[in-house]
C-alpha cells in the first residue's frame, strides 16, 4: 500500500516571481531539473519563517503546474491562499527569495491509457493543480471538461490560458456572483450521462470530494481527488495528515495523505468516519 | 590533531555516533532513508509497537504552537508481527542500527513484546515508552506511577535481561522524576530515554472547542528543550553511571551539545526532522564540529561536563 514518492529531493530554491492574482499569490520557483519529475497531484513541502522563527513546521502547497524554458530552466508554480502564519509568510517573500523544499511529494493522479472523456472539478484554490493535469490529459487526447465552485467570485481561480487546454468550463458560485448561483456538484450526475465521463478528477474541500465521491459510486465513475489534511512532515513520519481508507479485505486503516495520497481512490476514502475513532 | 571518538554506548550496546532518531519521529525508518543513509547516524529508535495493531487517534492530530507542535497519534502501528516481518528486516538490510520502541497497555503486553523480541537478530536494544501520554487513560501512563513504572521494567528484565539493554522511555510530567527514574534502574533498566511529550492542549477559539481529536497531545520541539535538559540534568546527578538518550526539541548541533553536557550519553531527534529531513545528519556534523572545537577527544569526556564545578571557581 504505501508508495513513497522516490524522486522527493531537498533543496534551495529561489522564488523566480510572485504576483498577485485575485484573491491568490502566483508564485513561481526555480527548481531546476527536478521540475522533470513533478507530476500533476505531487505537492511540494516549504520551509517557512526564515531562521528565527517559532514556526518549526514545513507547510504543504499543491504544485499547479511546472514548466521548462531555455532561459528559466525548470520551474513549478504555486497557488497560494494567505490564511494562516505560513502562507501569509510566503506570500510576502519576493524574486529572488530563496526557499528550503522538499519536492515533489505525494502521489500523482493516473493518467487514463485511453482517450476517455474526463470531468475535473475544482473548489476554490483547490482548482489549481487541475490546469496543469488538463493539459496533459488534452495532449493523451482526452477530451477535458472543467467545472469550477467556490463561495463567492473572488474565490474562484480560473486563469485565461487554463481555458486552452479544457473543451468547456462551467463556473458555480453559492452567491451566485459569478457563473450559476449553485453547488458545483449540481451538475455532475448530467454530465456524466451526456459525456459518459469515465474518470473524474476533484481537487477542493472535504464536504465537495465527499458529495463527488457518492456522485461518482451512483454512476460507477473512477474517482481520483487530491485530499488536504493538515501535515506536520509531509514526507510521511508525523502520522499527523491520516484518513480513513478502505482495504481490499474491507478493513478499515489511518492511511497518510502525504504518503498515500494526496490523490486517492475516492470511493475507498470513508468520508464519514473522517476525524472519528476507528 | 587526533580523531574524534564519537561513538556511544548503551549497556552493552555500541553505537559508532551518538544520534538517533526519537520514538514516533521516524516510523520504521524507510521515509528517511531516501533523505540519507539510515546506517550514517547512532541508530534509528521505531515508532513504539504493540501487541496489535492499532489505527490510534482520530483528526485533527496536529497543532503548531509557538516553537513547538501537539500532536494525538495514539501509538497508531501495524502490531508487532507485521513490524518484525516487514520493518525489522529492512533496517537491518539497510545496515542501521536498531532500538525497538514497546507499548503496552498492561504490564504483561510489554513482557510479551520482550519475548518476541528476544529471538530476533540486528536489533542493538529495547526502548520500554511507558510515558505515550496519548492514551485513553491517564492511568494508563505508567511512568507516572512510580510502582507502575518498576514493574513494567521489572517485567521486561525478567524476559529479556541481560539480553538486550533495557531503556525506560520517562515523562517529564511527574512531581519528582528522580525518584522515578531511581526505580526504573533499581528494577533494571540499562539506560534511560529522557523526555517524552510533555501534556497539552489547544482550544480552537473559532470552534471554541478542543482543537485535537484526542482534546489533549504531547507538546515537542524546541519549546521543551529547556525542561529536557533540566530532566537530564537532575537524574544524571544522582545516576551518574546510567546512559541517558537525551531528547525533547534539539534542532542543532547546539542543542544536541547542550544535552550532552547536562548528562546525555547519546541524543534523539524527533519533531526537528519533520521541520528538515536531513536534520539529524546536520545535527551530528555540527555536534561533531563543537565537540572538536572545545577540545574533546571523545563523546564520553562531554557527558555531563555542566556538572563540572566551573575552573573559575
């Protein structure tokens, strides 16, 4: 079962740029030829507060994309929300900074052998990861569709290029500030049966994976979602970021999102027995 | 100028450097080892193992506070057959030395978990945690009862002393540790592992609710390292000969001299390596750094040179 990410590497890295983009930073950094061996789900773990502060834990971003230019060299990109101490930390750190990492981490999402139709659906910031993995379902020949949700419109990350690589994108809103006032997951069960989806992807809340996964069971449809469980290590040795997961015998065990996850079998993730005692 | 002898010992255990990993820190030791080799460091102490195994506390299990973290993992582990199938023949394979870490929920789990040990080969000594303060019952935290304490060693001593060198994991959350830790030996310890977590709690003000699933956790990291080096220092002064694995919050090689000084013969590591992977290896090249700067020629000559009286004086 557990399945250690062999290319994770430690290393400085130095912030190439950081702008704002709505209510997120973008950040770019130079991580040279290990951006080769990145994969759409790994995430990336960063030392955060500099040397004298009393934050002693790395904190774990998704990696949305990675990239190589001639001139750059390899780089992975970041989309950061400033909630707590650490992002707000590194949200605040500009070109040239250089950052400890640990990269890349974590399972990557699987990449169907067949030109299948696909469905991503993305919860707030949690639809950044989703670009990069549209792309290259896109160049498999897959055909791409996208559905964005979020509380309120500033909420949603959808960046122009991101349209490219994805046949439609359809954006929720509860307010209804932008797109259809509504629940991403409204429309799934309907997309499924026009497009006759075969693999859904999901990066967001809890409760949405949670409402794809029942979605997604009614109809038989493979479910691959990137989980966020807060991590103290995030190379798996803290036993902190566990969820409960079905085996193949039906047992039930505390798997590690970092090590394990962040992508996982949806239907095997026991969403209701999540922060109970097994 | 002539090498640095680094090397430790533990009963009759020899380990060529004094740093290991602490209990629960590193798992078995597999998710380091693609970090660097496990066999460069003292040894690696596992993740303390039961009888059976367990899927521990329920989410959330972390909360950073300020130079520190609580965590409420519940001695989550695979049980003691798997562990000795899987885990143990990996160390060994990867040439790194082991300290099997043993919990239990009563006296005879841990003599039962003594006697699986006793035929198993590659393992250097035996780490009795009877301090995991993550535990349902309080009463459960047999290091806070000094006869508890005493007969779970003595228990173990009956199984497999004189075999293996005996460690006794103790908490820093009693009245009078000494006494405590006078106990432990007096039934048989070889060694002593000084501190466990120390009791905490976090209250999310949103919520207004405990923040950890287990309401309580153990507090590591730098912010105990003060009460570590306090706890090594009083029992070294009255159990000069007893070898303590000193931990609670090193990230440095100064912290690591720091324990040595105050009565550590050897010095784990835990909450720094989930900040650094590598924190352990940097520990042990600054520690070697300061030791030879200071003009030691061995590890041994630092143990519990605080206790010196000042040349000064």
């Amino acid at each position: 079962m557990m399945q250690i990410n062999k290319s994770a590497k430690q290393l400085l890295a130095p912030i190439v740029s950081n702008k704002r983009v709505g209510q997120y930073h973008q950040i770019i950094i130079n991580i040279g030829d290990v951006a080769a061996t990145c994969k759409p789900g790994n995430f990336v773990a960063i030392s955060v507060g500099g040397d004298s502060s009393r934050m002693i834990l790395r904190r774990a971003f998704a990696i949305s994309r990675v990239s190589t230019s001639p001139t750059v060299g390899g780089t992975m990109e970041l989309i950061v929300a400033a909630h707590g101490q650490g992002s707000k930390w590194l949200c605040a750190q500009g070109e040239g900074v250089v950052l400890d990492l640990v990269v890349p981490l974590g399972t990557s999402f699987g990449i169907p052998t067949e030109p299948v139709p696909v469905l991503l659906v993305g919860g707030g910031y949690g639809s950044a990861p989703l670009f990069g993995l549209a792309e290259l379902l896109n160049s498999r020949g897959c055909r791409v569709d996208m559905l964005l949700g979020a509380s309120t419109a500033s909420k949603i990350y959808a960046p122009m290029e991101g349209k490219r690589a994805v046949n439609s994108m359809r954006i929720y809103t509860e307010d209804g500030s932008m797109g259809t006032a509504g629940r991403v997951t409204d429309p799934i069960a309907e997309i499924i049966k026009d497009l006759n989806v075969a693999v859904i992807y999901s990066c967001g809340p809890m409760p949405m994976l949670a409402a794809i996964t029942k979605i997604a069971d009614q109809f038989d449809v493979v479910h691959q979602c990137a989980v966020e469980e807060s991590m103290a290590c995030g190379v798996g040795i803290c036993m902190t970021c566990v969820l409960p997961v079905a085996n193949e015998d039906g047992s039930i065990s505390n798997l590690r999102s970092c090590i394990d996850g962040p992508v996982m079998d949806g239907s095997r993730v026991q969403w209701s027995k999540v922060g109970q005692q097994l | 100028m002539t090498a640095l002898d680094f090397s430790t010992t533990i009963g009759n255990a020899w380990f060529p450097a004094p740093t290991f990993t602490a209990s629960g820190c590193a798992s078995s030791g597999r998710e380091l080892a693609q970090f660097f080799p496990l066999r460069e460091m003292g040894g690696v102490v596992t993740k303390s193992v039961m009888s059976k195994s367990r899927s521990g506390r329920p989410t959330p299990r972390m909360a950073e506070t300020p130079s520190g973290m609580l965590n409420s993992i519940g001695l989550q582990g695979p049980g003691i057959d798997a562990f000795l199938a899987k885990d143990v023949p990996y160390l060994v394979e990867q040439k790194a030395r082991i300290i099997v870490s043993i919990a239990g929920e009563t006296v005879e789990e841990y003599s039962t978990l003594a006697r699986k040990l006793r035929s198993v080969s590659g393992i250097s000594a035996i780490e009795v945690n009877i301090s995991c303060p993550n535990v349902e019952n309080r009463g459960l935290v047999f290091a806070c009862d000094p006869e508890a304490s005493r007969r779970v060693i003595d228990g173990v001593r009956r199984t497999i002393g004189g075999e293996l060198p005996i460690i006794a994991k103790l908490s820093p959350d009693v009245t009078d540790l000494v006494s405590i830790a006078k106990g432990v030996v007096e039934a048989g310890a070889d060694g002593l592992a000084l501190i466990n977590t120390v009791l905490g709690m976090v209250i999310n003000v949103e919520t207004m609710r405990p923040h950890l699933g287990g309401k309580t956790g153990g507090l590591s990291g730098p912010a105990i390292r003060p009460i570590a080096v306090r706890a090594v220092y009083q029992v070294h002064a009255v159990l000069p000969q007893i070898p303590i694995l000193g931990m609670g919050g090193i990230a440095s090689g100064k912290d690591a001299l720091e324990m040595i000084l105050a009565g550590a013969s050897g010095v784990a590591i835990g909450t720094a390596s989930f900040g650094n992977p590598t924190a352990i290896m940097s520990i042990q090249n600054e520690l070697k750094q300061l030791l030879t700067d200071r003009g030691f020629t061995s590890l041994k000559e630092a143990v519990g040179f605080a206790h010196r009286p000042s040349e000064r004086e």
